[in-house]
C-alpha cells in the first residue's frame, strides 16, 4: 500500500511516496512552469532496487490526476519487482544514515584509520571487512533516515 507524507523541506507543496518503509516518488508543484501548463510533476521509482531507466515521469493538471498516474506508473514498476529490490534500496538507506550518524558524531570509518579499526558509536569495533555486516545487522533500520539535500 501507497502512503504519502508531505515534506516541508521544499519550498513548493511536495510529498513523498512510500511503499511500506521504501520511499518510491513524489508527487509535487513544478517550479517556474506557465500558467498554462501542467502544475503537478511526479516520479516514480527508487534507486538501487531499480535502474534509473525504469523510473517514470509525467505532469498533471490536479494533484488527483498526478495521483492516479503515479498510482499506475507504481503498480507496472512494482509487478516487476522482487524482494531482494527493496532489501538493496534498505540496505543503502541504513548505510547511509549510519555514515550520517558517524559523521555527525565526528567518529571516523574504518576506512578513514591508518590501522583499519575504528569505533562503531554504539562501542563496537570495526574493520573495513566487519563494518558492513555490523551495519546491516546491529543497526539495521534504526538510525532515522533522512534525505539530505
Ligand atoms: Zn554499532
């Protein structure tokens, strides 16, 4: 099921689509089109999980209209779409919100280290070959994702 959240950040109306905990678009206002034109833009995908390729576009004249068409465009995406997609598209989001988290706490990556060691924030060590699967496995899903600009 679709569910959508409307994201502040933007400085015209825009909201996120997910699937589940998966962000796969947006539908929002278009900056800077003529009056005349379509007012409503959407997207549909997410990346990795599919190729840009198979993302789809398009312009609407009302929000429901963009709705509906986001709605169709998902339902062809998702039909082709396996389990092990949007395992790829949590994966990179937890280790990029994990990344986020170091950063911010200014702790370096195993990878950042002369030695190849470093310290994970909740104490634990880790080397470039255990960082992954520390990641994905002591902090899978609970670091809040958030887009960055
Ligand atoms: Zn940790």
């Amino acid at each position: 099921m679709l569910t959508r959240r409307r994201d502040k950040n933007h400085d015209l109306e825009h909201w996120t689509i997910r699937f589940g905990d998966i962000d796969v678009g947006h539908i929002s206002l278009r900056a800077g089109v003529p009056r005349a034109a379509p007012q409503w833009g959407w997207a549909c995908g997410f990346y990795p999980g599919t190729e840009p390729g198979q993302h789809r576009y398009g312009a609407a004249a009302t929000f429901d209209d963009a709705r509906a068409a986001f709605a169709q465009a998902w339902q062809r995406l998702a039909a082709t779409r396996t389990e092990a997609d949007y395992r790829a598209w949590r994966d990179s989001r937890d280790r990029t919100a994990w990344k986020y988290r170091m950063h911010d706490l200014h702790l370096p990556l195993p990878t950042q280290r002369p030695d190849g060691v470093a310290r994970c924030f909740c104490g634990e060590v880790i080397t470039s070959a255990t960082m992954d699967n520390h990641v994905l496995g002591a902090h899978r899903g609970d670091v809040r994702w958030r887009s960055r600009p």
